[in-house]
C-alpha cells in the first residue's frame, strides 16, 4: 500500500499501519523478550516434577502436603490468567508485563531461599500466579506489531523457545540436581526472566492497543518511531481516530459468532490440560517405574537417600528434548501449509498415537523419548491453538479471550494431584492409554469449529455480530 492508494481510498485500517511498519528492529526486540518468556515458561513448569520427589524429601511431606503445594500452584495459574487478561484488556500491554514479571522474579528469588515449607509455598504459588499474569500480555503484544506475513515465524520462534526451554531445564537438572540441590535449580529456572524485564523497560505500549482503545496521539506517536527505527516511511500523520471503543467483557466470548468455538476451544483445553499436565507433574516417577510407590510408600529415614532422576535419565530427557525441537518446529510449519485447524487435529492424533505407544514401551530410554515426543507435539498444539485464539478474537478483548480460555483449560488441572497421589493403582501405563483416546476425542471436537484464520488480517476476522469492525474504523486526511 502506498501514499497514492491511501489518497484514493482515504482511510487507513489499523492492520494497514501496521503492516506498512514491516518487521524490523523493534519486532525483533519485542520477540526476543517473548522468546526468553516463552523459554521460561516451560522450564517452571517442568521444575514443579523435577523437584517434587527432593521437596518431598527435604521436608518429609506426606500426601496431604503434596495435594496441598499441587493445589496451591494449579490455582495459582488458573488467577493468574484470568486477572492478568482482565487487566492488559484495561490498562495495557506492557504495564501488566513489567510489574508481573518483576514480581515474578521477587517471588520466585524468594521461594529458591525459604527454609519453612509454608513460606515456600506462598512464594512458589505467588511465581505461578504472575507468570500466568503475564502470559496473554506477552502473546498479545508480539501478535499484535507483527505483520500477518510474519505471524507463522514469529509463532515458531516462541514454539521453539518453549521447546529449547525444556531441553535446557533437563540438562541444568542433570548438571545440578543430585550436585547442588533442587534449590539451585529453581534460582537458574527464574534468572532468564530479568532479561526480558530489561527489554521492556526500553519497549513501548503496543500501538495497535492504544489506537482500538481511543488513545489515538499515544498510538500514533509509538507508530511514528516504529517507522523511524524500521527505516520505514512515516504515515502515521494520516492516520485520525475516529471513535473510541468500550473495553471487552468475558460475555463477548459468547455471543453468537463465537459462542461454539470458544465452547469447544474450552472442553478441548480441559481433557487435554488433565493429561499434559499431569504428565509434567510426574515425569520423575514414571521414569523411575515408581509412579505411585515414590508418594504413597512411606519415605526413607535417611532423606538423602530419596533422589529425584538419576543422571543418566536426565541426560536422556536432555537429549529428547532435543530431537523434540524439530517435532515442534514441524508442526508449527504444517500450520502455515494446511492451516491452523486441520495442523491442531493432525497434532492431536500424533500425541494420542504417542500416548498410546508407551503402552509397548521397551526399556526406560524408549519410554523416556516416547512422552518427551508426545509433550513436543502437545507443544506445537498450544502454540498453533493461542495463534488461532489471539488471530480471531479482536483487541479489545484478545488479551482476555487468551487469558480466560488458557486459565480455564488450567481448571482441571486442580485434578492433577488427585490423579497423582491416588488415580492409579499400580500399574502406570494405565495412564497412557486413557490419555491417548482423550486426545482423540480432542481432535474430533476441534475439528467441528467452523473458522480459519490463516494469513487473515486480525480487523477480518474479529468481529462481533453485533457491533462494527472496531479495528478498521478510522478515517485519514492526506495534506498535498
């Protein structure tokens, strides 16, 4: 588009500023802070099974004090989410960024320190609750100052990271778990996150945010150096608000247009969420082939007896994590190819196809390497549905749509504990086959949502039944 064709057509949509701004330097900083949140993401995940079985020791924890920390993390992701794309639809993008990632940092340094179970536990939960909080911010924001040709290999550069993130956290368990302890594990998990902190306090507000939300001069003037620091010519100047819009509500998910799909995207994130989750939580024990013994025997008197894994399974995890990279990469690419909705189905039956494999598993480096693909490819899923998610809903209320649908999912994962402690019986393989048909039944219900957002711009698509394109209502002026 160029100043001829915006002189003719005498408006300018808010996807057309930003298309016109290009990928340059400054998506290239917002991405690289969203990579090392999305590298952190998992890697605090995947701490709460890798050090379980030595927090469990360390303080002699019994089932009940088990359900409790799993409890308190479940449902700490689950307020996190859901405040946290409440306030970034409200107040912005970055303003939610930089205090919860400064006070994830806080609190995640704090809980490495405490000698008292309960004081570790509030600040264990406090680090979920803003890592959460963060989270539709982050997704968001990248989205929302890319270019929609850009959007496949922004989305594979934060799936990747995610990935090089669990590779990363096994290597580091297997360089320090059984040397300096699980504590020192959990500093080096939390440190990444100061770099991303430093980067947004020299990022702007996402301009796409502050023209939807009325705050035209603001939006215009970040828009004006985006096109400075990308070496872009400067249209900013014809760009004129036109109206304001009033701020989403969680009731927007369900008007009619979008009622079914958000419905479905909800169930899928449940069933799908009890399983994955789950399977993070006790990867130690179902490498050890001591799932249910390592929390419901009686612990050994000599705690320094009750390890975690071994070196050797670490370093196995490490290098399946590693062959995982490319699993996730492949599917972010059969998004682009065939698009989002038939990419999500045909990585739903892969992971129920790995799920159910574990079921012949030959010796412990098989099995090792068998979930870490079905995580891979559970992966690659998220990261295609939260692009699908964040392409269809529009600004007013995608940090919201992201945060509530992804918070709901983690819901049933308040289940998780249950299932660990008690859900089976000795024989984990159980596990596997259930979760296989739930993942079937996922890409069945996926497969009946009726919309496609590939390469589509995000004004298209978002669109309420009810209400006028609110991200292409703006007029401009062009001074000869």
């Amino acid at each position: 588009m160029d100043k001829q064709l915006l002189r003719r057509r005498q408006y300018m949509t808010v996807d057309s500023a930003i298309e016109m701004a290009g990928f340059g330097r400054v998506q290239i900083l917002y991405l690289l802070a969203a990579c090392v949140v999305s590298f952190t993401e998992v890697q605090i995940i995947m701490t709460i099974g890798l050090t379980l079985p030595s927090v469990q020791c360390e303080w002699s924890l019994g089932n009940r004090e088990i359900l409790t920390m799993l409890m308190v993390g479940s449902s700490s992701f689950i307020a996190g989410g859901l405040t946290g794309g409440v306030v970034s639809d409200k107040m912005g993008r970055r303003r939610v960024i930089m205090y919860g990632l400064l006070f994830m940092v806080l609190s995640g340094l704090l809980a490495t320190f405490q000698s008292s179970f309960l004081l570790f536990l509030i600040c264990r939960g406090g680090c979920l609750f803003f890592f959460t909080f963060v989270k539709p911010s982050t997704l968001c924001m990248i989205l929302e100052i890319t270019p929609r040709r850009y959007r496949f290999l922004v989305k594979m550069a934060l799936m990747a990271s995610g990935q090089i993130g669990a590779t990363c956290a096994a290597l580091t368990a297997f360089q320090l778990m059984n040397t300096s302890g699980w504590r020192m594990l959990l500093f080096w998990m939390i440190v990444p996150c100061v770099l991303p902190l430093i980067i947004y306090a020299f990022l702007e507000e996402s301009p796409r945010f502050l023209l939807v939300s009325g705050r035209a001069e603001e939006g215009i003037r970040i828009l004006r150096k985006i096109y400075l620091r990308n070496g872009r010519e400067d249209v900013s100047s014809l760009v004129r608000h036109k109206r304001g819009v009033n701020r989403g509500q969680i009731g927007q998910l369900f008007t009619p247009e979008f009622e079914k799909t958000t419905l479905i995207v909800l169930a899928v994130f449940l069933m799908k969420n009890l399983i994955s989750s789950t399977i993070h939580i006790a990867v130690p024990f179902i490498i050890k082939g001591s799932y249910c013994a390592a929390v419901n025997e009686s612990l050994p008197e000599d705690v320094d007896d009750c390890q975690g894994l071994s070196d050797r399974d670490l370093f196995s995890l490490s290098k399946a994590y590693i062959f995982g990279i490319g699993i996730t990469v492949a599917g972010l690419s059969l998004a682009q190819i065939v698009g989002r909705k038939p990419a999500v189905i045909t990585l739903y039956i892969a992971t129920a196809a790995a799920l159910l494999s574990c079921l012949w598993c030959d010796g412990k480096d098989r099995l090792i390497l068998k979930i870490s693909i079905a995580m891979a490819l559970n992966h690659g899923s998220v990261s295609i549905v939260s692009l699908f998610i964040q392409e269809i809903y529009p600004t007013s209320v995608r940090a919201l749509a992201t945060g509530f649908i992804f918070s709901s999912g983690y819901a049933i994962t308040l289940l998780s504990p249950y299932i660990i402690v008690y859900g089976i019986s000795g024989n984990e393989f159980e596990f596997f086959s259930v979760g296989g048909m739930m993942f079937l039944i996922c890409a069945i219900m996926f497969g009946q949502i009726q919309h496609e957002t590939k390469n589509e711009p995000l004004q298209e698509n978002a669109r309420f039944s009810n209400d006028t394109d609110i991200e292409s209502d703006w007029s401009m002026d062009y001074d000869e």
